[in-house]
C-alpha cells in the first residue's frame, strides 16, 4: 500500500463532491481559449453553467453582441470538446471582472498592421492630432463642419470611380477597379 501526500487526496475529495456543473465549468475553462481564440478570451470570459446553459461575461457590450452572432459557431466547436452538452450560450457585461481587463492583445497589434495596409487606407494629415483635440471643444454642428471639409479637402485630389464617379482611394482601385462600395455590391 502506498502512502499519498495530502494534498493529493484532497483533491480527489474535491473533484467528487464538487457539484456537476463547477466540474463541467472547470472542463470547459481548460479549452475556452482554444475554441475561440486569443482574442476573444480575452474579452470573453466563462463563468457558470446552469442547466447546459453556459453564461459568459464580457468585457463589453459590442463584445456581448459581437457573440451572440458567433454563438452557434462556437456552441459546434465546444461540443465536439466536451463529454457534456452545452445547449446555449448567454454572453452578458453584468459580470465582468473589471480588476480583470486585459492588456492589449497581440491580435490587436496585427489588426493596426493589417489596417495601416488596406487599400481603403488614407494618410492621416500632419495636423490630425491639433484638429482632434479643437474638435472636442466643438459643438456637434461645428464638429461636423470641420470633418465634412476635412473630408473634401481629403478627397479633392483622389482619382474617381469608373462605376459611380466617386472619389476612391488608389489602392482600391488598384485592388478592385472600382471603389470599395462599388466592390460590396457586385459581392
């Protein structure tokens, strides 16, 4: 007979008498970020299932709806993991753990390369950050004063759509001959 420490048989006396669902939630917590990404695990964080209904708690509201529409998405992925079934998913900010925010994921950084490459990308001008800051102190109508002729004085000098006569960025026509509304509706 052999002698175990402890430790190790507390927990085994844990994991039996845990109650079914804290187990199940422990389960899942082991492959969440794997099912959904980095980048979503760090917005997004499980914190009980009830009834095979796992509730999520997000780090905020566009996150929460965001999910909503990747919920039977990721309710595939999380069966085909688990021993148990998870039937739904309610993602909900009521009970993040605001100590828990996370620092800026790598993801983040690669989302600003991608967008500092697209074709639908315009240099911001020398004065953007002076322009921002006045902007603030503005009304609503001045405010959009100021970036409606922003905007003209932007696109002034852009080559135009062949299909609607708009002014486009280069690097969309470069890309799909036409500007990028012209480009959605043709998909």
């Amino acid at each position: 007979m052999s002698f175990k420490s402890l430790h190790h048989v507390l927990d085994n006396l844990g994991t039996q008498y845990q109650p079914k669902e804290q187990r199940q939630l422990q389960s899942l917590l082991q492959c969440w970020a794997e099912v959904v990404g980095p980048v979503v695990a760090a917005q997004a964080q499980p914190i009980s299932i009830h009834k095979d209904v796992l509730r999520v708690a997000t780090s905020s509201s566009v996150w929460a709806q965001n999910l909503v529409f990747e919920r039977q998405r990721i309710l595939e992925k999380l069966n085909a993991r688990l021993k148990f079934p998870v039937v739904d998913i309610r993602f909900s900010v009521a009970q993040w753990q605001s100590g828990s925010t996370p620092q800026p994921s790598p993801g983040a950084a690669q989302q600003a390369e991608l967008w500092q490459g697209h074709p639908s990308r315009m240099p911001e001008p020398t004065n953007a950050s002076t322009a921002r800051s006045n902007q603030e102190t503005m009304d609503s109508i001045q405010a959009f004063q100021t970036w409606a002729k922003r905007v003209r004085s932007r696109s002034q000098h852009l080559p135009l759509c062949p299909h609607c006569n708009c002014p486009t960025p280069l690097g969309e026509l470069e890309r799909w001959n036409v500007c990028a509304l012209c480009a959605a509706k043709r998909w």
